[in-house]
C-alpha cells in the first residue's frame, strides 16, 4: 500500500491527462450526429478500435479471453448500454450536463450495495447521496422552463454505469482489464450493428436533422464523420491506455478521485469550443454531485475490513480501465 500511495502523483498524472482528452473528443460527438446516428457512429468506432486492442494484446501478451464469458457479457452488456445512452445525451446536451449525469454512478452504486448487499453508511456517505439526488435536481431542473426530458438520460446511464460496476466486483473481479475493455467494445460494435440494422429493417431510421440521434439510420460516409470518428477512437484508446497503467501503479481508492476532472476540463472545452456554461442552478447541481461523489469515494475507502483493516467500500466505482471508454 505505501508503495502503491507513493506512485499517486504519477497515476493522478495519467488520469488527468486522460479526463483533458476525453472532456475534448466528446465534445464533437454533437458533429458527428451532424453526419451520421449513434449505431453507426458505434459500429464504425469500434471496428477502428478492436483491431488495434487485438493487435496490442498479442504484441504485448495482454489476455483477452475471459475467464467466466457470462459474466464479462453481463458486465458489457451493462456498461454498453449505459455509454450508448451518454453519447446520445452528448449530442444534444451540453457536456456538462451529461457528464454530470454520468458521473452519479458513485451514488448510485452506493445506494444499488445498500439495497441489495445490505451494505451499512454512516452519517458522511448519507448525506453525500442526500446532497448528490439534489445535484440531480438542480440540473434537471423538472417543472422549469429549463427542463428537458433528455436530461434523465445521462442520469439513466449513471445507474447502469453503476450496476455495471458492482458486475465489475461481484462477478469479474479476476478478469484483466484488457478482456473487460475488448468486450466492452465488442458488445458495443454489436449494439451499432444491430441497432442501424433495425432501423433499416423497419424503415424508422431517419436522416440527420429531421430524426434524433438514437433514430438517425445508416448514412453515407462523409469526411467529417470518418476523421471525428478516428479522433474518437484514438482518443479512446489513448485515454484508456492512460487509465489502464494509473491503476495498475497507485490504489484505485485514491487515484479514482482525480476522474471527476473529467467534468472541469469537459466545461472548459464546451466553453472553449462552443461557448457554452451552464446556468446558475445546473452549476450548482454539478458541485453538489462533485462533492457527494468524491465524499463516497473517500469515506468508501476508509470501511473497516472483516480483519479490522481498512478495504475498498462497496460504492467506491468501476476501475475495470474501461471507464468512459
């Protein structure tokens, strides 16, 4: 452990750096949608990026078979379907928001232990969630002039995140990171392909512009779309590549505090690109969900264990090194 504390600067390094370039590939999801819809942007992505991870793994000898396959399908299935509804999010909202939306998964996976793992909180973490569930609702805002019903989306996509964390604990705790993110991306290359699939199949698949991000089917490919795409997907990889070693050289308790950078450097690039900042209220919901996040990890990280030492708390989040891939 005092080995592991004493490489935190490097890991929160990595993760920093990581957070800068994912807050700035996100931001052009909204171009994308611009060109194509969210199964082909998916598909196209993740045919880029699978080759490449398969072609690492037997250069480098990372194991990509999974131990117990059910699992790792279930742990995919959830994390997929929670990062599809993100970026459909992205392309309408602005990044904070949907981010904001995202990064409740520590509430809800402390809340999710609570409910079905009988898990026990003190004062510290109640409040946290308390303070986290109003951040929701100061960025929701319902009942508002402000509010949209898109915006529960991203906080849709917080509770899978978090399911798909505890799936990370419960049933793939001695999978490698790198089986975990292969499938993640397999799972998502399934889900582009079957969704625009349908779309073509029940001719519901619009064009973009006149149908929604999640509705847009298969579009020719343009310029733009390729080049954004590639941005993405290189940009990915990079970025878990960046978290990937950061956990492997510090304590996932201490450095997964340093991915909530992810929601400043996501609004500085969403003001620097487009001039966006949320208004006074959905600020203050995304301090609150801030703070009750990085309270849940902190404290999380002090539950005692059954030896009386400390362990990793139940609501501490997935660190699999497919986080926001």
């Amino acid at each position: 452990m005092h080995q592991s504390a004493n490489r935190v600067p490097a890991a929160a390094g990595l993760i920093l750096a990581a957070m800068l370039i994912i807050g700035f590939i996100d931001n052009f999801v909204r171009v994308i949608a611009e060109d194509a819809g969210l199964w082909q942007f998916h598909a196209v992505r993740s045919a880029m990026v699978l080759p490449v991870l398969g072609g690492l793994a037997l250069i480098f000898g990372w194991p990509l078979r999974a131990r117990r396959l059910w699992a790792v399908l279930i742990r995919s299935a959830l994390m997929a379907t929670s990062l599809l509804l993100y970026f459909g999010a992205v392309a309408v909202l602005p990044i904070s928001t949907a981010g904001a939306g995202l990064f409740t998964s520590p509430i809800f996976v402390l809340v999710f232990s609570i409910g079905l793992f009988g898990a026990r909180i003190g004062p510290w973490r109640a409040g946290a969630v308390a303070i986290g569930f109003a951040g929701v609702l100061l960025v929701l805002q319902p009942g508002g002039d402000a509010f949209t019903p898109v915006a529960i989306v991203p906080v849709l996509a917080g509770a899978l995140y978090a399911a798909g964390s505890l799936a990370t604990r419960q049933l793939c705790a001695e999978e490698s990171p790198y089986c975990l993110t292969w499938w993640f991306f397999a799972l998502l290359l399934v889900y582009g392909v079957v969704g625009a699939g349908v779309l073509a199949a029940t001719g519901w698949g619009g064009a973009p512009g006149t149908a929604s991000f999640f509705g847009t089917g298969w579009q020719p490919f343009t310029g733009q779309f390729l080049t954004l795409t590639v941005v993405q997907a290189a940009g990915s990889l990079v970025a878990v590549g960046f978290l990937v070693r950061a956990y492997q050289i510090a304590d996932p308790s201490y450095a997964s505090v340093f991915e909530y950078s992810f929601l400043l450097f996501a609004g500085i690039w969403g003001y620097v690109l487009w001039a966006e900042l949320p208004g006074a209220l959905a600020f203050g919901g995304i301090c609150c969900i801030l703070v009750a996040g990085l309270v849940i990890i902190l404290r999380g990280r002090q539950v005692p264990g059954p030896g009386g030492g400390a362990r990793r708390g139940p609501d501490c989040s997935d660190r699999s090194g497919a986080s926001r891939d």
